[in-house]
C-alpha cells in the first residue's frame, strides 16, 4: 500500500512540476467557460436553467477533451520509463509490478481528476455568479457531469497504460494513442450511424442498439449524462434515444466501471509479463 | 567448511530465439567477495547482472541470491537489502536530487532521514535542491551510487559503475567500495575500466556470453602466460649493440630498444639489461588487460 502511494506522489509531482496539470486545468476551465457563456445565452427563450444547457455542453467537450488528455498522459507511462531507463531500477526495488501501474493510475487519475473539477467547477461557479442560484436538479446533474467525466477519464488511462505495456517504441504507443481516441470517439459512432441508416431497422433492433452502444465507453458517458435525465436529454435531442433507453444508471456506471477494469488487468497482466 | 555463496550460478543460459546472450555460465561469489565481470558490449555483462538480480528469467540453469531465487515470490523480502546501479542510470528529470533519493528510500522503506546523509557521502550535498535535470553525468552516476547504498545492502551490483566518470568521482566511488566490504558487503561489478578491477578480488572474463577464464589477476596473468616486454634507454647506442646482437631485441630507435621475456623469467631479464652499460631507464610492461583478456579467449576458443 505503502510502495503504491508512493509511485502516486512521485506521478502527482511529476506532472505538477512539468506543468501536465496546470495546462489540463487551464484549457478544460478556459473551453468549459466559453461553452457555458456561449450556450447559456439563448436559454432565456427557451426558459431552460443555464445550468442544465451547460451540463450539456460540457458533456460534448468531456467527450472530446478528457480522452484525450486520459491518453496523452498514460500512453508513456510504461514505455516511457523503458525507453528513459528509469524502469529497470524500479524494478529491482521491493515492489511488484502491479504497484507500479496501479499506483500510477491513481496519480494520473489524481491529476485528470483535479483538472476536471477545477475546469468545470470554475465553469459552474462563474455561471451562479451570472445567473443567480440554481435549483438542486440542476446541481445534481452538473456533479454527475463532472463525476462520470473523471470516470470516462480513468477508462482512458487504463487503455493508455494498455498500449503503454504493450508496445516497444514510444512512437508506437502515441500512434495507436490518437487511434484508439478517433476510434471510440469518433469513428464508432459514425459507423453505427452508417449502420443504422443502411440497415433501415430491419435486423438491429433497439435493445441491440443499446447493447452496440455499451461497447463505446464514450457513448456510455453520453448515455449517462445526455440521456439520463429528462430535462437535459430534450435540450440535448437525445430524447428519442432516452425513450427506448433499457439501461438504468446502475448498468450504465457498471458498464463504464468495466472499461476501467478490463483494459487495467490487461495492462497489469501484459507488464507481468514482458521482460524489462 | 566454507560460507554458503551470495550469489550462485550454475549452468546459468539465456536465449533468445536461436542466439544465446549468456551460455552456460558458472559463478560463485563468496559473502564480502568483490567480483569484476569484463567483456566487451554485448558480451553479456549486463544479461547476467539482470539474471543474478531476478529482472530477467534464466532459460536454463539455477541461480541464487542470497541463497533464495531472485525472481520467486520472496524476492520481495530481501530486495531491500540489495543495492543496484544500472549502466547509463536514469531518473525523472523535474525532480530534484534530493526528491529522487527520498522517492527510492519511501520504497525501500528507508527512514527519509538519512537521505542527506548520503547526498553528502556522494558530494551531491551542494546539488540536492537542483533538478536532476540539470545534472551532469558524473552527478547522476553519484545519484545512483547513492541509490544503491540506501538500506545497508548486503549484495551490491554496479553495472559499469564508472563509466564517463572523471577522476575524482572514481576515486569517491573506490573510497565507497572499500568501506562497504569493510563492513561485509558483497560487490559484482561490471566493467571495462582497468582501476575498476583492480578494486576486485576475482575478475570474471567473458566473451559472446561465456566466460572463458575466472580468477584474480596475478593468477589469470600466469594462465595466460603471456610475455612482457622490457624497454630500454640507453644515453648510447653503440654500448649496448654488443648484447642485444645476442638477444632477440627490437630496436625502436637509436636510444631504445624492446626485449620480450616470460613472466619468471623477468627477473632474470632486469638483471642482465642492468648490467649493461649506459642505460638510463628501464621500463616495465606486463600485458594490458585488452592483451589478457584476448588472449584467454583465444585459449577458450582452441
């Protein structure tokens, strides 16, 4: 326990002093406050509370921005450390491997954690200023947005650490890094798009669909977030979706815990195993 | 009745694919021995230091270290007792020298405390508060020394320990090594570097991953049997033209020349160059290490 909190300072330093953090929280709190700004300004029509257009909003950027900032972090964790040689001395210290990865996760999601919060939570707080109290649906729902995002942010250092393991070269890693992100984030939507519009509805049904979606953490998150509550998903044009939805918020953040778990004992099973 | 070994290999081999890194390898170190392994890059030097620490599965053979196998489960126990200084050492750049000592002692479970206390052994102490980033190599091999020396290691493994080191950082490193086998330390040592293996009891020689010859060095010396060379001023020529037409000599220029002899018969060899009239300086020069160990693999090779 000890050696794993140890690895955590060491990581949470790191990237404090080379500026990881405070470059993560400066462009989540700088884009969440233009979105917020930018969003709430037709909500008076409307009559929506600013808070829930926000957490919309927000939600699209975490889709974008935590992924990749997830990824940029860990894709070097291993590979980086071999490829520097600080990684052989670690390992003739008195701790196994799995320690090491999981004391760096904790460290990373620390990092990506206090960014998030900090970022949107400078987002939100600048928006009560503006406009006055909000109600407490609305507050439930943006801490949600903020808790789910650090959530979609640990899937992402999991399978970063999982690339990380694997590969030899730090090139490599980076690559299938940027890939991984267009892939889940991206592409896979477009392509159950492309899907769904060629099929015409005649073999996927909607409990598939649902079951499709389960396999994208990203749309996971969307699904926890701009579906989930019935207020935000008529703002979010998620409506038609949130009405077929057969998941409760339990599977969701089940599903989404998975994408944490898996791709992290894979990565730990793999580390085990490659020679240093 | 002899102490059991702190480290033992036996029939020790690693593979990889068809090509064999290390092959066969036989070596005992005895509790507060210092062993040198020489050989060229790629011999296998590092493999073995790898094996002998459990970082890296032997394909075939059986080590242990400590009298325990240095990649089972209770590895863990003693690793705290065992030092390692890795060739080419690295740490994390943003941190400073002394977060970096504090970081490996938290993991060592080392009292922080004496942190400085080793700085200040190294000669970092006026460099604690910079970032590793910042140092020189000299500095960083200090860093890693210090490392190695957290938790009173009783087996230490310094692979290339000197390399690119200037002359006063090698001096603080023999000083260092001396006080550990006072205090009963085991060292193996990896090197190229001459006055590193003078620091050691036994030299291990190896070549494309076998070791071809193990001993101290007078004793691998005469196993080698090779000559050495006298050389000889004269402040004239013609004086000592009547004995070298004797001797088999190579003249270098007018005022020097070069005899070869065997190792015993050295002295005879002094004594009649002595003799000679107008000699001005007698230079003695035994085989270099490059000559031993070149010539102990040609040995093993036959």
């Amino acid at each position: 326990m000890n050696a794993i909190a140890t690895i955590a300072g060491r990581e949470i330093r790191d990237g404090l002093r080379n500026r990881w953090a405070l470059g993560a929280v400066l462009l989540m709190a700088g884009l969440a406050l233009t979105l917020a700004f930018l969003g709430s300004a037709p909500t008076g029509v409307v009559g929506a509370s600013p808070l829930e257009v926000t957490v919309v909003s927000l939600s699209s950027l975490t889709i974008f921005l935590v992924p990749l900032i997830a990824l940029l972090l860990s894709h070097d964790a291993i590979v980086g450390e071999r490829d520097r040689g600080t990684m052989l001395l670690l390992l003739s210290y008195p701790l196994s491997r799995w320690q090491i990865l999981v004391g760096k996760f904790l460290g990373h999601l620390s990092i990506l954690a206090v960014a998030t919060v900090l970022g949107y939570g400078a987002a939100g707080a600048a928006l009560t200023l503006a406009a006055g109290e909000f109600d407490a649906d609305s507050l439930r729902s943006f801490a949600w947005m903020v808790g789910s995002s650090v959530l979609l942010g640990a899937v992402f250092v999991a399978l970063g650490y999982l690339i990380s393991a694997t590969v030899r070269e730090r090139a490599t890693a980076a690559g299938l890094a940027v890939g991984i992100w267009l892939l889940l984030v991206l592409l896979y939507d477009m392509a159950l798009l492309g899907l769904l519009v060629s099929d015409q509805g005649r073999t996927i049904s909607a409990a598939a669909f649902n079951w499709l979606l389960l396999l994208d953490p990203a749309d996971i998150f969307r699904l926890l977030n701009l579906a989930g509550l019935s207020e935000t998903s008529v703002f979010a044009g998620m409506a038609g979706l949130a009405e077929q939805m057969q998941f409760g918020r339990a599977v969701l953040l089940t599903a989404l815990a998975t994408w944490v778990a898996v791709p992290l004992a894979l990565a730990a099973f793999v580390f085990s195993r490659k020679e240093p | 009745m002899t102490m059991s070994p702190t480290i033992f290999m036996e029939g020790v081999s690693k593979r990889y694919g068809e090509t064999y890194v290390v092959r066969d390898v036989d070596l005992s170190v005895a509790p507060g021995e210092c062993v040198a392994i020489v050989g060229h890059n790629g011999a296998g030097k590092s493999t073995l230091v790898k094996m002998a620490l459990g970082l890296l599965t032997p394909t075939a053979g059986r080590i242990t270290l400590l009298g325990e196998n240095p990649a089972g489960r209770q590895a863990m126990a003693f690793r705290r007792r065992i030092g390692f200084l890795p060739e080419n050492v690295a740490f994390s750049p943003a941190m400073t020298g002394r977060e970096v000592l504090r970081f490996y002692a938290r993991l060592k479970q080392v009292p922080v405390a004496i942190t400085d206390q080793l700085l200040e052994r190294v000669g970092l102490a006026a460099a604690a508060r910079r970032r590793v980033g910042t140092y020189s190599k000299g500095m960083r091999q200090r860093l890693g020394l210090a490392q190695a020396l957290l938790g009173e290691p009783r087996v230490l493994f310094l692979d290339e320990p000197t390399t690119g080191l200037d002359i006063e950082s090698r001096q603080m490193f023999y000083g260092v090594m001396a006080e550990l086998r006072d205090a009963g330390a085991t060292l193996l040592l990896s090197s190229h570097a001459l006055s590193d293996i003078e620091q050691a009891d036994r030299i291990a020689i190896m070549k494309a991953g076998r070791m071809v010859a193990c001993g101290a060095l007078p004793e691998l010396r005469r196993q080698a049997d090779l000559p050495l060379r006298i050389r000889v001023h004269v402040v004239n020529g013609n004086a000592a033209r009547e004995f070298t037409a004797r001797r088999s000599v190579q003249w270098l220029d007018d005022l020097r020349f070069e005899l070869t002899c065997a190792d015993d018969g050295k002295v005879e060899a002094i004594r009649s160059v002595s003799l000679l009239e107008g000699v001005s300086d007698i230079e003695m020069m035994p085989p270099t290490l490059v000559d031993l160990c070149d010539e102990l693999t040609r040995e093993a090779a036959e």
